[in-house]
C-alpha cells in the first residue's frame, strides 16, 4: 500500500515538475527590471527570458519581441536554451515511462523484476531533468545577483530575479524528488 502511494505522489509530483518545466522555459520573466532609486513612479517594466524580451507600460500595454538572430546572443544563453528545451523533452519521456511503469506495477505481479528496472529508469530520468533544470535556473539568479551588488554594473542594466527562476527552481525540486521517490523502489 505505501508502495502505491509513492508511486502516485511521485507521479505527481513528476508531472507538476514536467508542466513547471515548460512553464519556466517559455516565460519572459528570467530577469526583470530592477527598482532602484528615488523615482516612485516606474513608467517601463523590461522582462528578459529566453526567446524573447517584452516591456511593459504602466502595466497597460505590453510589447514582446523574439530575439532576432540565434548567432548573436551570448553563448551562455544559447546554452541554457538547449538545456530548457532538452530538459522539457526528457520530463515528458521521464513522465511517460513513470505512468507506464506504475500501471505494469499495479497489473504485472509476474515479473517484478522487469517493473523495477522500469521504475528506476523513470526515478533515474526524472533526477537528470531536474539537474537540467536546476544548472540555467540557478546560474542566471547568480550572475543576476552578483550583477545587482557589482557597483561598476550601470543601474539601468541591473535586473532582478524574475517569476520564471522561482518556477523553475521549484519545478527542479519537484522533479529531484519525484526522481528520488521512484529510485528507491
């Protein structure tokens, strides 16, 4: 009984990781503008993500625009979208096999052997997205932090942690537990 109940919850929580995980990688909000200063009045909020950066008016009108060419952002980025975009892909196929793995648990009681190997091979797949996830996440909240209290950095240019870090550090933990509940059947 406790088995299927933390097949189930690592279900869950594999899957609410999997839809955090595409969330965080389609946000705009990875860096957002920074409130620095006197002025009470902040008339523009500039969202950097990565596909595309959108500024907000007076929180009225909102403009996006997809980065116009691949070989002219930095390399760091065009890293971490590969690693988002793969670490979408392998939480699906992490998800898919963990469905399919607790249904032949529940129904197959002649080969455990063959289930097992199955659920840790979900439990294994769901631990390396939520690595995926967590190594662009954590490296842009760094380099936005450090940026924020490096004093030869303009204060137009300093940027604040943004909605889709937060989502994606969550949806990283999710999936390292979800992962860590399946490896140890």
């Amino acid at each position: 009984m406790a088995c299927c109940v933390l097949q189930i919850t690592g279900l869950i929580f594999g899957g609410v990781g999997m839809v955090g995980t595409l969330a965080a990688t389609v946000m705009p909000q990875w860096r957002v503008s920074a409130y620095i200063g006197g002025n009470i009045v902040v008339f523009e909020t500039i969202w950097e993500g990565l596909w595309m950066d959108c500024i907000s008016q007076l929180g009225i009108r909102l403009q996006c625009k997809f980065y116009d060419s691949v070989l002219a952002l930095p390399p760091p980025l065009e890293a971490f979208r590969a690693l988002m975009c793969f670490a979408v892909v392998l939480s699906i196929i992490s998800f898919l096999m963990a469905i399919v793995g607790v249904k032949y648990t529940h129904r197959a009681k002649e080969d455990p052997q063959g289930i097992s190997i199955f659920i840790l091979a979900a439990g294994v797949a769901f631990l390396l997205t939520g690595i995926l996830v967590l190594i662009p996440v954590s490296w842009t909240g760094g380099s936005i932090i450090r940026d924020f209290y490096d004093p030869k950095v303009p204060t137009s240019l300093k940027r604040e942690l943004g909605a889709a870090l937060y989502v994606g550090w969550v949806s990283a933990a999710l999936l390292i537990a979800a992962g860590a509940m399946y490896c140890s059947f």
